[in-house]
C-alpha cells in the first residue's frame, strides 16, 4: 500500500486507531491482490488516500441516510398518534 509522503505515519496510525481497523478492512478489501491469498498483499499502487476517501464518502452518505430516516420516523409517529387520539375508544394509560 502506497502512503502520501506527506502524511505522517503518526497520522495513519490514529485514523486506524480512532477508526477501528477491521471497520476499515471492509473498505481496503477489494484492494487485495487475490492471486496473494490469504496473504493480504494489497494490489500493486492502491493507496492509503483512496482507501480513506472511500470510507469517509460512505460515512457521509451513511449519515445523510440515517438524517433522512429520522425525519421519516418522526412524521410516522405523529401521524399515528394523531389518527389513534381522533378514533373513539382508544385504548390509552388511565392514571387512578
């Protein structure tokens, strides 16, 4: 794997760390030389730098998903809510 000359080793060391190095295993997967199995050598000019826009472009899309998942919940829940209060006899918690 080529690393950036000017990104310190100290660097790539915290993304791996902060990271979590089998989180990123998935995204440097495809990078593996399969005629090298099970050595995990990595095809000849993959580079850290690409692996690492890979899985910070998936982490934005990831949360734009999950943004957009909550305001659907949230709409769902009102409307349920609502249409359960406007029928009669809903079944609700009765404090004595």
């Amino acid at each position: 794997m080529i690393f950036p000359e000017n990104l310190p080793e100290k660097t790539v060391r915290d993304i791996l760390l902060f990271n979590n190095y089998y989180r990123l295993e998935g995204y440097w997967f495809r990078h593996y030389d399969p005629s090298c199995y099970p050595t995990h050598r990595f095809i000849t000019g993959t580079s850290f730098g690409e692996i690492q826009r890979e899985y910070f472009g998936d982490t934005v899309i990831r949360s734009l998903t999950f943004a957009t998942i909550g305001y659907i919940e949230i709409a769902f829940r009102s409307v349920f809510a609502y249409t359960l209060a406007k029928k009669p006899r809903t079944v609700s918690i009765q404090f004595p």
